[in-house]
C-alpha cells in the first residue's frame, strides 16, 4: 500500500442524511430501512450509555434503547427532518430525547421493545461496566463515545483495506504507531523483525497515519451535512478524544 489514493476514493461516500432521507421519503429502495438499521446499529452504544446515565437500570437501558430504533425506523419522526440539518450524533440524540419525554408521559404502559430485538445488546452493560465514573454531563459523555465510535469504525475500515494484502501482518506491527493508541514496540525493534532499515519503517508508518488520517475525515464526512461542517466536526471529536476517551 503505497501514500497515493485510488481515484474512486477522492469524493465521501453517500452520507448518513442520505441513508435518513431516503428511508423518510420511502424512495430510496427497498435497502433504505435497512440501511437505516445498520446505519443506527453502529451507534447504539453512545445512545444505551446515554440512558444509564440518565438513571435507568440495564434492562430498562435495554428495552428503551431498542424501542427508540424501532420508533426510528418506522419513520414516524423521520418525515419532519428537513434535508441535511446538522450533525448526525445531533439530530440522533435529539430524537432520543424527544423519545424520552414521551416515554415518561406514558411510564405505566405495557413493556417495550416486543418482538425480536433489532440489534443485539448483550455486551453492552459489560462495556458500561468497565468505563471509569465519571462526572461529565451525559451530552459530554455521549459525544465521548460517539467520536470512539467513528474512530473504531475508521480502524476497521483501514484494517480491512489491508486485510488478505502481503502487508496484513504489518499492519498489526504498525497499530501502535497511529493516533490515540500505544506503542508496544520501538522503530528500530519493528525494522528488525521485519528484515528491513528503519526508514523503511518511517515511511511504512507515515502511509499508515496518512491513509488513517483520510479515511477518518471521509469517515466524519458521512456524519455532517455540509463540507463547511467537516473541519470543526473533525477538531471537536478529536477534542472528545484528548479529553479522556
């Protein structure tokens, strides 16, 4: 993998607005609403992990978490959001908590979420268990685990680009060398391994964050409605990061 991009990858995919738009006016194909599902199944954490911190004890989180999906993609709040307004995470969490306060009005209903659940949350109290108390609002919170949602995503997207490659393995000796994560191993220790000069590891390492470093950007892209949002979206969730992800 060299530092030169494919043509194809010069212009952002189709948004997450796109994939909203299209499930709202229900023109969009038959893939729209899944689309949708899949769309929302990638962000589910930073909605449960909201709910607990608003008070609700897991099988609550639980419940209202896959309600809140349900609602979602049946359309019913998708057919007032105007073409692209805003940040994705914005208009999500907006909607949660529209959900919420309608949910408290009826709090003696009959239980949530019958049926079979539209994404598994099995591990996720096991995630919101590990994570260190903290006093930060709930939005903070939420927008902390929305950015380590994108970034987890945006590594996948560069671990799949090298995978079944001749440069599978480096990949994995170069993890550590990239943005937010830890160094396990030095320079000239990886040029040893490898058989290889350690400027050929500098230069191997340099790709890796330039190639990482488009494809989160690309990755950020998918979550706002305008270009002019992208650079302030990119430095806030980079922010989020710093702040103690």
């Amino acid at each position: 993998m060299n530092g030169e991009l494919p043509a194809h990858d010069q212009t952002f995919p189709t948004t997450h607005w796109t994939v909203v738009l299209a499930a709202r006016d229900r023109n969009g194909g038959k893939g729209a609403p899944e689309a949708l599902a899949a769309l929302c199944s990638a962000y589910w954490y930073p909605l449960y992990a909201f709910l607990r911190h608003q008070g609700f004890n897991p099988p609550d989180a639980e419940d209202l978490t896959q309600e809140f999906f349900r609602r979602l993609l049946q359309g019913d709040w998708l057919r007032q959001v105007e073409p692209a307004r805003g940040k994705f995470r914005s208009f999500l969490l907006g909607c949660l908590k529209h959900f919420l306060s309608k949910e408290r009005e009826r709090a003696h209903a009959a239980r949530r979420g019958g049926g079979e659940p539209i994404i598994s949350l099995d591990a996720a109290e096991r995630q919101y268990a590990l994570e260190p108390a903290d006093d930060l609002t709930p939005e903070v919170l939420f927008d902390r685990r929305w950015a380590a949602a994108v970034l987890a995503r945006t590594l996948e997207d560069l671990r799949q680009e090298y995978a079944g490659s001749q440069k599978d393995g480096q990949f994995e000796d170069l993890l550590g060398f990239l943005p937010g994560s830890m160094v396990t191993v030095s320079r000239t220790e990886l040029a040893a391994k490898r058989q290889v000069t350690p400027g050929a590891i500098d230069v191997a390492i340099h790709r890796l964050r330039q190639r990482y470093g488009f494809l989160l950007r690309r990755r950020v892209a998918q979550t706002v409605s305008t270009e002019g949002e992208l650079d302030d979206e990119l430095r806030y969730l980079m922010r989020m990061v710093g702040s103690g992800l």
